[in-house]
C-alpha cells in the first residue's frame, strides 16, 4: 500500500491538518491503492508561498535546461511503464489496452513541450524612423494545474508540460480519484531534474481545488473537469488573471444513409464504451437518418452486447469498472431518468453483479428525442441514446442542439456533406469517419459553447504555449 505525500517548497509533507483519504481499487474494494494528504486550504497556502520564492530562479532557467528536463522526465516514464500500466489499471480501472495507450502517450507529451520550450519566440514590428518595436514572452508565474481522473497521466501531462516549458512554476491538484498517478508524475518530472522547489503537489477533495483557483498570486489556472465545477472555477479566477477550461460534452455522430453500416457501428460503439464511458469526448447521441437508422441501432447492440465486462486486468475484457460509486450511481440514475422519459431501453441498464467493483453493462436507448435529460445531460457513462433525423439538415440541427460543443462526429462517403457538417457544426472538434474519442497529440484541443472557455486551446497550437506566456511589447530607439 502506498503511502502518499504532498510535495511543498520541495519537501514530500502530510497534510498539516494530519487528515488522510484512501483511494480503492474500483474494480476490487478489498484493494487499497494508497493511503494520502486530504490537504486543506491551509495547504495550498503554503505551496503557493513556496511557489513564489522559486518563480525568479525558474524562470530564468535556459529553454534548453528546461527542455532537457521534460525529455529526462520522459524518458523516466518510459522506464517504469510496465509498473505504471498495471498501477493505472488498478487505481483508475482501466483495461490493460487503455492504461498502456496512456503511459505510452504521455511521454510523447513530455517530449512535445520540451520541444516548445525551444520555440518560443516574439515578433518584430515595423515602424516610423530608427526604432524598433518587438515583443517578448515571459512567464506568466505561477500556475494552478486542476486535474480530472480519467485520464490521470495524460491530461496532467498536457498542463505541466507546457507549463515549466514556459518557465512557470505550478501547483498541482489531482483527482482525488487517482491519487497515486499525479504523484507518480510528479516522481518522474523531479527525476528527471526539475528542481523540487518549482513544482508543488496537492493531493485531496475538491476544497483543496479551489484554494487554488481562489489564492490571488496564482497567476493562471488550467482545468479540465465537469461544467459544473469549472464554472466555478471561472467565477472564482475572475476577469483579472487566467483561466483554462475545458469541460462537459454531449457528442453526437451524425450517421448518413450512405454510410457502411458496420464500419459506423463500429466506430460508435469505440466511441460510446471505450474507457467505460467514462470520456468528455465519447460519443453519447446517434443522430441516424431513417434510411439507415433500424439497421444501425441492430448493429450498435450487437456490437454492445459482445463487449465484456469485468476487471481491466482481466485477458479479454473490452471494458473496465466505472471509477468510483458514484459514477456508477450517477449512470444507473440516469438509466432510470431515460425509462422514465419514454425512450425505449434496448440493452444494457443494468450493474455487473460482480459483488467487489462497481461494473455497468452498455447501455443503449432509442426514440431519443431533445427534449430528454439523457439527449441533454452528460452521463459521463455507457450509456448511448439514438435519435432519427429525416434528412442531413435535421441531423445536423439535432447535432447542434445542445449546450455542449466538445466533439462531434459524421459517417458519410459524401464528401460535400462531410465538409458541409465540418462547417456548420458547433463544435470545436469534427470528426469526419473516425470515433468522437482518440486526438493527436499536436493539434489543438478545446470545445464550443459550455464545452470551453473558448479562450486559449490545450493540448498544442499556437494559443496553448501563450496562455502559459504574457507578452511585453518593447518600444526601442537607437539614442535619445
């Protein structure tokens, strides 16, 4: 059993109030992953103190130092990816496919923003006479990095990464979910050199969250969660300083009558149930023309109903545990509210009476319509809805109506359609014959509407290293 610690101004701490949460296998109660710093605000406090000695010093390491620092890191991942798959399994819940496509993603992510941490550059202007106008990009300070728990190590590595490439120092809160993953980068980033005074770790509920988002010398703070919490998130960074957020998502596949009905069935159903569900981009709404809609939904349940359920380390499973029993509450919640509303359970709807894990089986409705709280809320869970479009613009009228505008996605061989959704689909992510899930590494990522702040996009491009930089204009002339 692991022993975990908070990490502040470079020395591995409890909780100053002593208090501690265990964190299970949801797969297995009887394992218990760890025990760790419920942190107070307290906590946070001190961190951000530490922080703030160390931020000169770090911000004045070379590019190159830092970069070679991220690839070390890196390289420290890769070592220890075998105990890191079977750690992630169990904390998390994973199957082992999907806890290996992570640990090895993360790395590259390192890597990427090592090479960022190079490329950072300002612009030079014309102007009148002698002078000369340039801008510099410095650090903006220090950041608060607030991290969600289905993806423990890729997404956290998708905030420090650019973060410390930039020069900034960062506090660090993970899901109280996945504990042991955040510390375990964080192990790895001070392996690899960074000075333990530059990055600080808080483990706990969400109190200890927003003690960051709230605490006025952090500069930035970049979230990814629920639209809930991030709202509040937004609330309490307010209009003086900058906030990241990438939240919720009801992701509709749009499904054409000239599409392969199997090749569309199987992309949903990786979409739908592929990390249980449990994926702000997964694909929860089929929005199916009648042409094609009664053979699709055939195929979609089959497909489902061939998945198995059990645990992520178990050969042959296709999917794992819901992380916690409050995932699994939340999905059976909602599988009542859709029976409720009048949409027709097809399959699924029901827990894995495994008696030690909290197991959902696929789930898929139809007769959706957008008025229903399943059509329109995010379960966070597999659970898939379909709906009938009589044509290309009802479906993409239907795609659209949502508060959400994370990922969509349309299966067609017509081309024009295609780009035509491309266009008038909003959402900040379409996907074009491929699942609503799976994003490369460099490109862009963010949403519309709820989905986003809409400010600057995480994951690469452009607006993501400077949401991390401030930019200085300098007006220089040659003499007085």
């Amino acid at each position: 059993m692991i022993e975990g610690l908070n990490l502040i101004d470079g020395q591995w701490v409890p909780s100053s109030s002593g208090a501690t949460f265990e964190r299970r296998n949801p797969a297995d109660h009887d394992d218990v992953i760890g025990v760790f710093p419920d942190s107070t605000e307290a906590d946070v406090d001190a961190a951000v103190s530490a922080l703030a000695k160390v931020a000169p010093q770090w911000a004045a390491t070379p590019p190159e130092r830092r970069a070679a620092i991220l690839e070390a890191a890196a390289a420290h991942l890769e070592a220890r990816a075998g105990e890191l798959v079977d750690e992630l399994v169990r904390e998390e819940g994973k199957t082992l496919a999907e806890a290996t496509m992570e640990v090895g993603r993360t790395p590259m992510n390192l890597r990427f923003y090592a090479g960022e941490a190079l490329r950072t550059t300002g612009s030079t202007y014309p102007t009148p006479g002698e002078g000369l106008v340039i801008t510099l990009r410095e650090p903006v300070g220090i950041v608060g990095a607030i991290t969600p728990w289905n993806f423990p190590l890729n997404i956290p590595s998708r905030k420090l990464g650019p973060a410390l490439a930039a020069g900034n120092v960062v506090v660090f809160k993970p899901s109280e979910l996945t504990p042991l993953m955040g510390q375990r980068l964080v192990e790895a980033l001070l392996a690899g050199g960074l000075p333990a005074g530059a990055l600080a770790l808080v483990q706990g509920s969400g109190r200890a969250g927003a003690a960051v988002a709230a605490d006025e010398r952090v500069d930035a703070v970049t979230f990814t969660g629920s639209t809930h919490v991030g709202r509040a998130i937004h609330a309490a960074v307010g209009p003086s300083r900058r906030s990241q957020l990438e939240m919720g998502g009801k992701n509709p596949v749009v499904v054409l009558g000239d599409a392969d009905v199997d090749k569309a069935a199987a992309l949903i159903v990786k979409g739908a149930f592929g990390l249980s569900g449990q994926a702000c981009t997964g694909t929860s709404r089929v929005i199916a023309v009648d042409a094609i809609h009664d053979r699709l939904l055939d195929r979609v349940v089959e497909l489902a109903e061939g998945i198995t359920v059990g645990p992520g380390a178990d050969p042959g499973v296709g999917m794992g545990a819901l992380a916690s029993a409050g995932q699994l509450s939340k999905f059976l919640e909602y599988v009542q509210i859709g029976r409720d509303e009048g949409a027709e359970l097809i399959c699924g709807g029901v827990s894995l009476d495994s008696g030690n894990g909290y197991f959902a089986v696929p789930t898929v409705f139809a007769g959706g319509s957008p008025d229903m709280r399943v059509v329109t809320e995010e379960v966070f869970g597999p659970l898939l809805v379909f709906l009938r479009a009589s044509g290309f613009d009802e479906a993409v009228a239907l795609a659209n109506d949502t508060e959400f505008g994370l990922s969509a996605g349309i299966v067609t061989n017509d081309v024009t359609k295609a780009l035509a959704f491309a266009g008038r689909s909003e959402s900040g992510l379409v996907k074009i014959n491929q699942p609503t899930t799976g994003m490369s590494m460099n490109a862009p990522f963010g949403g519309y509407k709820a989905s986003s702040t809409q400010t600057h996009k995480e994951q690469a491009g452009e607006s993501m290293m400077q949401f991390y930089q401030a930019e200085k204009t300098v007006y220089l002339s040659p003499s007085v």
